[in-house]
C-alpha cells in the first residue's frame, strides 16, 4: 500500500518550489498545485551533510537558510528510512535532500500534489 502511494507521488515530479517559509514550529514548502507542511522535525543535507535543520533555523547564524530551495524543483521522493517507511526523503534539483522524521505522536507533515494528499507518519 505504501509502495504505491509513493510511486503515484513520483509521477507527479518534478514539481518547482515558489515559495519556503519556516516560523519556528512549521515547515510550508510549496509551488503551483502543491505544498508540503512539516510540523516536526527536518534537516536539510547537502553533501552527506547538514545544511540546516529545524533546529539549527532557529540560531540566528542560521535563520533563513531553507530558502535556498526557492526556484529548485522536487526530483524524487522515497522512505526516509529502509527501515521505517513512517516518513519520507525528498530529493531536489540542487542534490539536496530533506528529510522529515517523527519523534512523537505530535510531529506530522503533510503533502498535496493535486488530488493526492499524504499525511505522516504513514502507519497503514
């Protein structure tokens, strides 16, 4: 079941990303026809490294730093784990990769693409 509802994300890409904002509690990604919210935790990487976090955006040395996937587009989306297929990995045009985890029951995201709407952490 899983399997297919990530394929049926897949067709949907490459989607271009407009608009990146991050208020200290919520990640809004989004662009035409689309949009991804992440009310938990997330890391940017960049070269097998952290660019940035939810975390690390809240340090002033790093605030605003998720806006470089402004113009960028969606590439492909998988499990974040092979492990637990409760989130998801999304990898961008500019070789970045963001990932969404969920520590709690409290911590979910949220992807629309059109008609397809994915709520995490995918349990089913």
């Amino acid at each position: 079941m899983k399997s297919r509802l990530i394929e049926e994300l897949r067709a949907k890409l490459p989607l271009k990303v407009d608009e990146v904002e991050f208020n200290q509690y919520v990640l809004n990604i989004s662009g035409s026809g689309w949009r991804l919210r992440v009310s938990g935790p997330w890391r940017l990487l960049r070269d097998e490294a952290i660019f940035t976090s939810s975390g690390a955006e809240l340090r002033p040395d790093m605030v605003g730093r998720v806006k470089v996937l402004v113009g960028e587009s969606l590439q492909s989306i998988d499990f974040q784990s092979r492990l637990a297929s409760l989130d998801i990995a999304v990898g961008l045009s500019n070789e970045m990769i963001l990932e969404i985890f969920s520590e709690n029951i409290y911590d979910d995201w949220l992807l629309v693409m059109g008609d397809t709407v994915v709520e995490g952490p995918m349990h089913q």
